[in-house]
C-alpha cells in the first residue's frame, strides 16, 4: 500500500454549498467523497451580495399561479462555477476519489482513497461542513429532522406558463416543472417523517390523486383527446435531513454570526452615519455601501388580526386563500365530484390562509419606504442596514 503524507495550516471537509463557499473565500483545501450540489429549484435571495464573490446575482423570474417571483441566481449555477474554479487553482488535491476518512492523533487526517492509496494529512485547523463524513468524531448531538422526499413524475397536459407551485402541506409542499426534450416532467417535494414514508396514506397511489387535484385546482388542463390528465410515476428518491453538530464548534459558529451581524449592521453604518455618507471608495477601487433590509412574519397567534388589518388596508389581495377537501381510501368518485359533496356528503372543507414570505418582506420594503403604517406587533417588523462591499474588477 503506498503511503503519502501532506501538511496543510487549514483544511475544510464538506461538498455542500456552504462548505465549497468558505473554501473558496478563504482560498483553503476542500476535501470530500462525492459532489452534494444543491438542487436545481434553489436560487438565491435577489438582494444576496455575491458581488463580494466576483459572482453576478442575476435575476430570475419564477411563475406560480399566485403570481410572480423574482429571485436571484441558481444556486446550482453558482456551485459548479466554484467547484470548477477551486479544481482550477489545485484547491481540490484528491478531486472526489477519497472513500473514508478518520481523524487521528496529533491533528491528523487518515485518508483512503480508491486504488488502495493511504494519504496522512497534517492540519493546524479543521473545520467540518458536514460531520456524517468523517470518521473518529466525538461529542456530537443529532437533531432529527423529517426527510426530504422527491418525486419524480411525468405527466400529459396542455402548456402552461408554471414554473413552480407552492402547497402549504408537508405532502406535496413544492412541484417543479421542467422538460427532458418534449416530455413534460415535473418534481414533487415533499417532507415526511419515518412512519409516514411506510404509511400507504403517503405512497404513490395518494400522490398521484393529489397531484391530479393540485394540477386542476391551478388550471393545468388535460389533453382535449384525453379524459384526463395522465400522471406516471417515475420514481423516488429521500433524503436525510437531520443535523449532525459538534457542540462547541457550532457555539463558536454562532459567535462568529453574531460578531459578523454586529459589524455588518450597526459598527460600519454608524460609522458611516457619523460621516454622513452611504458608499465608501476604496484606493484600490472597492467600495463599501450601506443599503437598507427590510424582514417581517406572521406567528400562528397574530394571523387572524394581521389579515384583518391586511383586508382592513386594501391588501387582501396578498393573502394567499386554499380551500381543500380531504377524502379518505377508495373515495376516488366522490373526490372527482368533490365540489358537489363536500356539504352534502358531510365533509367539512379545510381553509388556509397564507401571504408568502417574500411577498409580506416586499410590502413591508414599499411600505416603510414610503412612510407609511405597518403594524410590528403583527407582522414582527425588522429594518436594519447591511454592510455591502463591492470589489474591483
């Protein structure tokens, strides 16, 4: 077996996005066994500054039948320019051909790798993005989460303009669509805890008539050759969720945020306000602004009274309004003519009311902005600043 031994001062485990960010930012080794990319309905927040990064936050806009979205950059986009930019600059020494490793005495790394290879590595600091790869940890707590589950489907309907439709139930909570070629595909999120994933109640059966329900509730019409829309199940992929944490690192990391928030929003602003300036130039072309976050929520206690005074305000319109009848097994018929029985049949309908986060975020922007009302006690207001600084290019 043959043996090689390296010395790094810091070294970071982990193929998240997180983890190939700090690698890149502080420019230190990655090492992991296989790609984790994010998946490709994940963007990032429009007012994230990525411009920090070299990186361009360009906007996109989802479609959904409440209405438009805009967000900002793929995050896929921006994890494999990183990972191909690190791999570039050498900071990916064992690309993903590593199989285990295990932490040894005095500040070592055991790595094996693929063709029986043996690699010590010496470290000054290890910082770990995702524990579950590493052998020999200890003094770690997991925190059970339910799982994320994902269907893939194909279905035979008429075009729509969708690109994503949000459902306020853990199953069925997000559907994307996309097309392979001229086959229309769409990917069902879901989040289920262990007993539900071997419930039939959450198998593929239910799905399908969900999703049925879910497609005609939001006008995605059937082919007029066809009785109904066709929905095939392709198949289904979970994963684990739960948090692995070392406890007296995630103590420092929640130090570290707080000291980063503290300097961010109040130090550099104050300063700035002291000064009585917004942007900062920089000798070498950087510069340093100060811009405004806005933030708000509705508590399970408050929504009653925060949609009143929405309706109250000529803003009921914002107010996301679901209404749902639940069926139980071999009630396909009376689903199909659910409109007609949900009284007579004596079901009882199930009504939700929701205004989306990014929706109240903006109203609260506009609102502020504009010097007008919006309540703190219901709506759990923030304004704050955010240091943003710019590179030169």
């Amino acid at each position: 077996m043959k043996r090689h031994e390296y010395e790094y001062d810091e070294i970071v485990i982990g193929s998240s996005l997180k983890a190939i960010l700090y690698s890149y930012v502080e420019q230190k080794p990655l090492l992991f066994k296989e790609r984790n990319p994010p998946f490709f309905y994940e963007y990032f927040d429009l007012d994230t500054p990525l411009d920090n990064l070299f990186l361009c936050n360009k906007k996109n806009l989802l479609r959904m039948p409440q209405g438009e979205v805009e967000v900002g950059v793929s995050k896929l986009e921006v994890y494999n320019r990183i990972l191909f930019v690190l791999s570039l600059s050498g900071l990916v020494p064992l690309s993903n051909k590593i199989q285990n490793i295990r932490i040894e005495e005095n500040n070592t790394l055991k790595i094996s790798t693929e063709r029986n290879k043996s690699i010590n590595i010496k470290y000054n600091k290890l910082r770990i993005f995702e524990p579950h790869l590493v052998n020999g940890l200890k003094e770690h707590r997991t925190i059970s989460r339910k799982k994320l589950v994902q269907d893939r489907i194909k279905y035979f309907a008429k075009e729509h303009p969708y690109n994503m439709i949000l459902c306020e139930d853990d199953f069925i909570s997000e559907v994307h669509f996309y097309k392979k070629g001229r086959t229309k595909e769409c990917l069902v999120v879901s989040r289920l805890s262990n007993p539900e994933l071997s419930d039939f109640d959450f198998s593929v059966v239910p799905l399908k008539y969900k999703l049925k329900y879910i497609f005609e509730n939001n006008n995605i019409e059937k082919h007029n050759s066809e009785r109904s829309i066709i929905i095939e199940f392709l198949n289904r992929e979970v994963y684990n969720q739960d948090i692995l944490e070392l406890e007296e690192k995630e103590k420092e990391l929640k130090e570290l945020k707080r000291h980063i928030e503290l300097v961010s929003g109040e130090v550099i602003p104050t300063m700035m306000q002291e000064m009585n300036i917004s942007t900062l130039k920089l000798a070498d072309g950087s510069s340093v602004e100060v811009k405004p976050v806005y933030g708000a929520s509705i508590t399970t206690a408050n929504k009653e009274a925060a949609y009143t005074w929405l309706r109250e305000n000529g803003l009921g319109d914002l107010i996301k309004n679901e209404i749902t009848v639940s069926f139980g097994r071999n009630e396909d018929n009376k689903a199909q003519q659910y409109a007609v029985l949900a009284k007579g049949q004596g079901f009882e309908p199930v009504q939700k009311l929701k205004v989306e986060p990014m929706t109240l975020k903006a109203l609260v922007r506009e609102r502020l902005e504009s010097g007008q009302e919006m309540p703190s006690d219901l709506f759990n207001v923030f304004a704050g600043n955010r240091t943003k600084v710019t590179r030169s290019k």
